[in-house]
C-alpha cells in the first residue's frame, strides 16, 4: 500500500508540473490572441513543444550565485517554495489523490500562509535592494489580503461545518457564488497575479524578489507561483460550483475556465498603484467581508 501511494503521488506530482508547463504555452497563446498576435509556433506543431523546451533551456542554463547573498537560505527558498505549492495538491480529491483527510480544509488554511515566507526568505537572501523590496512589498499585500480572505474562509465554517475540502463541493449551492467576486479578487491578491503583481512589477523592480535567481532556481519559482495558480482555480470549482456536479474532468474543464479568467484580467487590467492597493484591501475589502461574516452566522443560525 505505501509502495502504491508513493507512486501515485509521484505521478500526481509530475502531472501538476506538466499542466503547468502548457498553462504558460495556453496563457502566451491567449494574449498572443488579444493582442491580434500568433504566439508561440515554430517549435513543432502550433508550438506544442514549446514549455517543454522553456523548461530544459532553463535548467540547463548557469546557476549563478551572488557573492554576498546567504548561499544557503538563497539555495533552499525556490526548493521550499516548490515543495509547499506542490504538497498542498493533496488535499485536492482528484486523479492521483489517494485519501482527503479529514482536515484538509485547516491544513489549507495553514499552508497557504506559509507560501509567503519563501518569497521573504529569497528577497532578503539574495542581499539586493530590489529583490528586498520586492519580497516586503509581497509581505505587506498577502498579510492585508488574508485578513480579507481568512474571513471569507471562516465564514463559510458556519453554513458548511467541516474541515474537509471535498465537503465544500457536496454542499455547495447556487447562493454562494454571490460571494464570487470577494474570493477572486483576494486569490488575485494572493497569488501575485495582475493587478496586484506587485512583488514582481518589472517597471520599478526589475524582476522583484527575484531579479538574482537564474537557471534552474528561477524555473522552481516560476512552477510554484504557477502551481498556486491553478491550484486556486481548482479550489474555486470545489468551493463555488460543485453544485453543477459532473465528473473530475468536467470540473478541469471548469478550472481551465477559469484560468482563462485569470489570464484575461492580467491582460485587461492596468497595476495599481501600491497606495492604492492597500487602501482598498482595509478601507473597502474588509469591511466588505466582516459585513458578509455576519450574514453567515446569520444565515447559519436560521
């Protein structure tokens, strides 16, 4: 029996990566699209190779180490970081997973506030004044953020009372999806994703907290940070829409779905400015969502 999970996880894991790898080739193809581009196409067939390539060109490409950054904690945040947004896909129940445990839903809750610290860790090791900028910048957003959706999580706790995920997705109704445009707007928040990629914004950091990553370092950042993504939109179809039912491979077509969501807002809209971004995570998002804790508690006591 362990010599079955450990193969199954091992599968389940390298089919995370892959999907990730053709996400990037699906979201180049998307804004080639809007932007009346072709997009990736000259390797193989309408470029079907081409995240597989992206892949090999950076992990075959130098690692190089700044001479006075902590070489140590420099090497270990982009492995942690992989690591925490591949491990979190166990509590997911689909393809591979074996078993949902029974708290899936607090160890969610626990793991999604430890993604941070590898950003913090990678920006305060690389001892560069953009990558530091960069990795607080992301600290200060994910903390304001998740005050905003550690109470969207809570207050579903009162009208569906379990801590499993897969819970969520056997008592979702059609109402909740009311609270839609709350959640989304938080996952952008957390998961960096336009307008709010500010950790990375190009224009004044270079690259953010990860200018000084090259190589195969940068390609564990890119797959955790994409890892997350798609985790997020799996996450959504549990927690929104399992009330429409269908198979797993109906709820991936859900999720692709809503990836492409995430993609046409990254190319939609403009980034904030930083001020503003903060002001209203606390002035608007979260009285907002206090607001909507005591309709649930409400709704959940009738």
């Amino acid at each position: 029996m362990l010599i079955f999970s450990s193969i199954s996880w091992i599968v389940h894991v390298l089919l995370i990566l892959l999907s990730v790898a053709f996400f990037t080739l699906f979201e180049r193809k998307v804004i080639g699209l809007f932007h009346a581009r072709v997009g990736p196409n000259k390797v193989s067939f309408i470029g079907i190779l081409q995240p597989l390539l992206d892949a090999f060109k950076l992990l075959m490409k130098q690692t190089l180490t700044p001479l006075s950054s902590n070489k140590l904690i420099y090497a270990l945040a982009p492995l942690f970081s992989l690591f925490l947004s591949v491990y979190i896909w166990r509590f997911i129940h689909i393809f591979f997973s074996y078993r949902t445990r029974s708290y899936s839903f607090l160890i969610f809750f626990c793991i999604s506030s430890f993604i941070v610290f590898p950003v913090l860790l990678s920006g305060w090791s690389s001892n560069s004044k953009y990558t530091l900028i960069g990795s607080l910048r992301s600290i200060a957003q994910s903390v304001s953020y998740e005050s905003v959706f550690r109470t969207v999580l809570v207050s579903f706790l009162f009208l569906v009372p379990s801590f499993r995920i897969v819970s969520y997705s056997e008592r979702s109704r059609l109402f909740f999806i009311l609270w839609f445009p709350l959640w989304l707007i938080c996952t952008l928040a957390e998961t960096h994703r336009a307008p709010f990629d500010f950790s990375e914004a190009e224009s004044e950091l270079v690259s953010g907290f990860n200018t000084e990553y090259s190589g195969a370092y940068f390609a564990f950042i890119f797959l955790s940070e994409y890892s997350v993504l798609l985790f997020s939109c799996v996450l959504i179809v549990y927690m929104f829409f399992g009330f429409l039912g269908g198979s797993y491979f109906y709820r991936i077509r859900l999720s692709m779905l809503l990836s492409f969501l995430f993609i046409w807002i990254r190319i939609t809209f403009c980034r904030f400015r930083y001020d503003k971004l903060m002001a209203f995570c606390w002035k608007t998002l979260l009285p907002f969502s206090l607001a909507l804790f005591i309709i649930f508690i409400c709704l959940s006591s009738i």
